[in-house]
C-alpha cells in the first residue's frame, strides 16, 4: 500500500485542510490527527504549541508517512522550523502557501490576515509574505470569534456578520484588497467574511483560504513519481478526545457525513 | 500562617469565585489554579476532565489546603463525587450552591440555567436542583459563545446582545423567572443577560451568580473557628500555561489589575 500523508491540527477545523488535499489528490490515503483534548493552541503559548506539535508528529511517523502537513495555522507558525529539523520527510505548513497565494492575489500590494491571537502575535504570515516580496503591505488582525462561531455552525446571519464586520473594519480603514484567512475554521464563514469585506471596502476582495493553497502546493512537495494513483484512498481520523458533538463539528469541517469513516481515539 | 484555601479551573473564569470568597472572607489565604494550557474543559469527555480535576487537586494539596473549591462548572458536574471520595478535606463545586441559589430566588419554580454544551450534557444542574426540591422546572442551554465573548471583553453591545438573545429565547418560550448562570465566565455578561431575558420575557428575571452563590456557601463549610481572622490574606495564582493576553484576561475576571500579584507557571 501507498504510504500515507500524515496530517495534523489542534483540534477539527484542520479537516477543511484534509478535505481540500484528497480533493487535490484522490487517491492518497490520508492519516489525520486531531489533538482534540488540548484544542485550541492558539490561545497557548509558543513552548507549550512546540512541545504538542512534536507530539502530534511522532505519532503520525508511526503511520510511516511520507509527508507531514501541519494543518494548523498556530503550529505552522510557531513549530514547523522545529519539525523540519527533527523530520526526515517534507513537512510542509499552511502559512507559506496561504502568503504566497495572497502575494498572487493582490493587485494593490496591501494584504489582510485574519487568524487567531496566537498566529497574529507570533507575527508568522508577515514573514512569510516579506521573505517572498518585501513590498507587500501586510495587517494582520485576530478574529477569535470566528472560531466558535464556526464551531457552533453560525457562520451566516446577524451574529457572525457583525462580527465580521467588527474584525474587517480596521483592515478596511488600511484599504486591502487581499484578506488571508489564517486560520482553519474561517473557511466556512467566507461568504459571511467575503460579503462583509466587500460592503465596508466598497469593492469586491480576494479571500484566500490557505487550505486550498497547502493542498496546492503537494503537487510540488510530491515528485511526480510518489503520487497516489487509484482507487480512492482512505482517510483515517485520530482524536486525541471524542467530545459528544464529534458528528456534527467533523462533518461541517469535512463537508460530508462523518459515519462511516475511521476513527480512533488516542492519547498522546 | 493559616491554611489557605485551594480553588481550581479550568482556566481564569474562576478568578470571578476567587474574587467573591476573597470579598466574604478576605482574611483567608487563596492558592489560584487555572489549567490554562487545557482550557476549556467544557468541550472534553467525561473522562479527559475527570482526569484534568486529579491533577489539579493533587497540585492543590501540595500546598496543604484546608479546602478546595471546584471553580469550574464542567469539573464540578462531573468530577466532584470523585473528588470528594479521594480528598480528605471538604471539596465543595459550583453547582450545588448555584442550584440552591436558583430555588430560593424563584417564585414560579421555572429555572433557566445557562451553561457550557459539557455542563448541559452532564444534567449536573437539573440533578442538583431536583435533589433539593423535586417540583422545580429546570431548563437548560447551552451558551458557548459567551465564553469567547468574555474573554475578547465583548461584554456589552450588539454582538453579545444578540448571542444573549439568541441564546435565551429558547428560554423564555418556557417562561422562566430565574437564570442560573453556570459558567464562570458569564457574570460578566450578565448585564447583557438580565436586559436581553427580560425583554424577551417582557418581565424582570433574577440572574443568580454561582460565583457568588459558592463563597457564601463557604461559612457553613468551615467550621467558625478555621475561618481566618486578621490582615488581609494573600492570593497566589498558578497556571499551568502563560498566554500573551493573561494580564489583561486576568483583571477581567478579578475586577482587579493582576500587576504585583504571586504569579507561577507550572506544569501538570
């Protein structure tokens, strides 16, 4: 069999990240870890998100991956240097391909980020942007809102548009025409956060949704030779806690029924 | 010196029970535990938080408490029984006194608790009142948002007025005329919340703070003769991680600047 791709998150919303890979690369078998008893990490501080994403990572090269995606916008932030020096395979992160998506996207030069506390304050998407092209204006602000909301499936209506709204306007009042969504829960608010952009803004914005990019970016990790060709491959779900809403959040983030799928619960 | 009294969460909502029986007895020495590196506890199993509660009280032991007060809905719906068959001193939560509280302030006998999705899963307020007094209606919800709201300082305005809405009309369909706030972190919306309640109920609605409701349960605890008398006691904070915005978060709770407190980071 085909070795795995190894994926991990703080907790579910890294399955947009999943989804977004096996709809790239069908027939790759995925592994996912979801550290589900200690999410979120983007609350915590950069020692304690270092010291879980190894964790998370060995577990995963128990599986004999052939490439790690750290699926989580904190841990790619604070951990992936890290991990790059302790892994023998490609870890790639979601912040590197969100930024230069973003640099692709902008016309104006002026880039938002959305993201959590943590990824802002770690200060990650502006370097990864400026390492690509000094130019480029970045703002990066923290919607940490958009998380439970997300998590709670209110991502259209009055709630999250005020939200939204409150979040975009210091980056519309900097006249971006890019927003990054830095964190990977915000993908399902986009059409909340796109609209909400575009009416503060007066003109239409790019939205960037960095999962899309990462997936993007296998095809250049991978040589031609070790992608998956097939049948579709299989996804396995790892949790590190099995909370009683499992269903519903997996499935919002998956964007199909989670019966069916296999999952285990580990302790890490 | 006196033996303090230990008080643990899962992260630094309970610095609002902290503050409370510090403002009844504040000759009493405090040790704070907040877990912050596993916050929240409302979204885990059962199991996982049952776990997080040893750990907490046997950290808590160590400095030779007296007493040790559960400051967390979740763990005090779930892990007291364990807790008070492990401890010999007396453990008393959040729940039990917030139930107490609920009854005495109701006339209709119609009960409203707003709480973490864990806490409501957990039934441990319905329990709790029906072992009281069993003719009481109770009705329960979850309020997720009102945690991340809280803690953002999003306490008064539209966005939490319309969660606070949203949140409790289910509640006032069934015609409520008490609200047992069972979270520790919603006093800090409760402004939000008598105004929204009592508007929806087109009647005013008494909001019980469990918070409030446990330090006065503490005089019946102990004995008169352990409670300390003289100088001020001292309160001295652990956490178990040191996030950026801990200052700040911190003296929200506390209705105090955290500046010049006895602050450690530890490890469970």
């Amino acid at each position: 069999m085909a070795k795995p791709i190894g994926i991990f998150d703080s907790g579910l919303g890294g399955l947009t990240v999943a989804r977004a890979i096996s709809g790239a690369f069908p027939a790759e078998n995925l592994v996912y870890l979801g550290d589900t008893a200690r999410v979120p990490y983007g609350t915590r501080s950069a020692g304690t998100v270092v010291k879980y994403a190894i964790a998370c990572a060995e577990r995963l090269l128990s599986f004999d991956i052939k490439l790690l995606v750290v699926a989580c916008n904190t841990a790619s932030g604070v951990a992936l240097a890290e991990l790059q020096a302790r892994l023998d395979i490609p870890v790639v992160g979601v912040i590197q391909p969100g930024a230069r998506a973003g640099i692709k996207a902008t016309r104006t030069g002026r880039i938002g980020i959305l993201a959590t506390a943590g990824t802002v304050a770690s200060g990650a998407y502006e370097r990864a942007i400026h390492s690509e092209s000094e130019a480029m204006k970045v703002f990066a602000r923290a919607a940490p809102l958009f998380v439970p909301l997300a998590e709670e499936g209110w991502v259209t209506g009055e709630v999250p548009e005020l939200a939204a709204r409150r979040y975009l306007q210091p980056l519309a009042d900097v006249d971006v025409d890019t927003i990054v969504l830095g964190c990977t829960h915000y993908p399902l608010l986009s059409e909340t956060i796109h609209r909400a952009a575009a009416e503060l803004l007066g003109h239409d914005v790019a939205i960037v949704d960095s999962a899309a990019a990462t997936a993007a970016t296998l095809s250049t990790m991978l040589a031609g030779s070790s992608i998956a060709a097939g049948p579709p491959g299989s996804l396995q779900i790892l949790v590190t806690d099995l909370p009683g809403q499992f269903g519903s959040a997996a499935s919002r983030f998956l964007g199909k029924p989670v019966d069916g799928l296999d999952i285990h619960a580990i302790d890490l």
